[in-house]
C-alpha cells in the first residue's frame, strides 16, 4: 500500500500553533506524511505576530521543485500514492505567483486553499494589494477553499454572514471566481453550534459540531484545511474527508485546555488522541 503524502505551502509560526507547524501536526496525527514548502517566516507566539520576513520567490519555487520531484513518486508501486497540498499564508503578490508557478509546473491532485489574511491575535498576515491576486489565479485552481465568515466578508466586500442562508448565499458568490467548491467555516458565528457549510457543484453537506468555550483557539483555520488536504491525501472524497477533519478540530478544540502554552490565545491539540 502506498504512503499518503500531503505538502502544505505556508508560513512558519515560530510558536509552534499554526501555519506549517499546526499542518505538519496535522497530517501526522491522520495518519499522512507531510512535507513542507515555507513561505514566511513569523516571530510569532501566543499573543500576536511580532515580525514577518517573507521568503524570497525563488527560493519558493527551488523547495516547490525539490519537493514535487522526488516525494509523489515511488518506484515501488506503479502509480503515484494520492497527493494533496494545502496552501495557507501568502503575504505579498510575489509569494503568490512564485506558488501558481510552481503549482502550474507540476501535477496537483488536489489542493485545498485557505485564504489566510488575519492571524487570530487580529494581526494582518496578507498584504492588501494582494488579495485580487490571491483570487484571480488561485481560486480557479483551487479543490476548495475554506475561508472563515470574516474572510468570506472581506473576499466579497459584503457584512459578515449572520445565518445559514447567509453562509451559503457567500459561498455560492466566492464560487463564481472559479473554486471547484468552498467550505464557509462558522467557527466566529455564535450559537451552540459551529457549523460549517460545503457548497460543492450540486450539492450543499452541513458540518455541524459543538461549540467549545476556550480562549486556546489558536491555529484552528489552519488545522481544519490540513486536515483535509490529509483526508483527500489519503483518497477519501472532499465531503468525507471535510467531516474527519471538522470531527477531528473539534476533538482538538476540546482538549485544548488541557495543555498549558503561552498568555494569548494558546494553540488546540493536535495530538489529543495520544497525549
């Protein structure tokens, strides 16, 4: 049987609860080898992000290259084992094109895009001017993308969606830019439910899970689009692989109390099954 593999493209966290680090936790704990292409590098922890020092576009493309030509293939079976990649922060126009570039070069199975602009200290984490970038040659490309009620509000220069046939309504317009389907996460809503919704092409599945009272709620976006990209990795269909990963949060938002990291919004836990 072949090895799942899944690669996210994204920042570094340095305090270890989000962005590559959060992904890489991620896929470990659904059982799928991760690789890495970083595009930032954040002094970050806790209580907010203190610097950011993006990392030059072609050295970008050269871990692109180095990853996508070696990992995916395996000479032992003959077809590649399932591939997905996860696309989180992307700072500045030049990250991005270095990413489609690099995406375009070589051949993505599936690819699931989390439009990250506000880290969840409410730190800025994408560039203004590159937001029309981000949509215009990302979206159509795109599995899925998973952006939360404030994300789709800005994407769509809209209020931030308040019910369920508002959640839909967004999604269904960030459709038109070209994602094969969105995934309109309802974490920032309130009520006693989090639920999220998957507009696919014909159809629309409702992810519903408890709402959890804790402040640790640090790098949840970036664990949901992971863990994805980890269920498609490992063959399942996007709608399957989107209710392993809302289970699997929201087990981690759940124990996230039970670790003691930082003063800020601390992060959720990863490996709540084991630990």
């Amino acid at each position: 049987m072949s090895t799942p593999i899944a690669v996210t493209i994204a920042g570094s966290d340095s305090s270890g609860g989000a962005g590559i680090q959060a992904d890489l936790k991620t896929f470990s704990a659904l059982g799928v080898y991760g690789a890495s292409v970083i595009t930032a590098l954040t002094a970050q922890n806790t209580q907010g992000v203190h610097g950011i020092f993006d990392v030059p576009p072609d050295f970008i493309a050269a871990q692109i290259d180095a990853v996508f030509s070696d990992l995916p293939a395996n000479p032992v079976f003959a077809a590649p084992p399932p591939q997905a990649v996860k696309i989180g922060m992307l700072s500045n126009t030049q990250t991005i094109e270095a990413v489609v570039a690099g995406i375009d070069r070589h051949a993505i199975v599936h690819m699931v895009l989390d439009p990250v602009m506000v880290a969840t200290s409410g730190d800025q984490l994408l560039q203004a001017e590159a937001v029309e970038v981000m949509v215009r040659l990302l979206f159509p490309r795109a599995s899925v993308i998973t952006p939360n009620l404030v994300e789709a509000s800005v994407l769509l220069g809209r209020p931030v969606a308040d019910t369920e046939n508002a959640m839909r309504a967004q999604a269904e317009r960030l459709m038109l830019f070209g994602a094969k389907a969105v995934l309109i996460k309802g974490g920032h809503g309130t009520g006693p439910e989090s639920t999220d919704l998957l507009i696919e092409q014909d159809t629309v599945t409702q992810l519903r899970g408890r709402r959890i009272d804790t402040r640790n709620t640090h790098g949840t976006g970036c664990t949901l689009s992971a863990a994805i990209a980890a269920g498609l990795a490992k063959g399942l269909g996007l709608a399957e692989a989107a209710q392993e990963a809302k289970d699997y949060l929201n087990g981690a938002i759940a124990a996230a109390d039970r670790l003691e990291v930082g003063q800020g919004h601390g992060p959720v836990h990863h490996f709540h099954r084991w630990w």
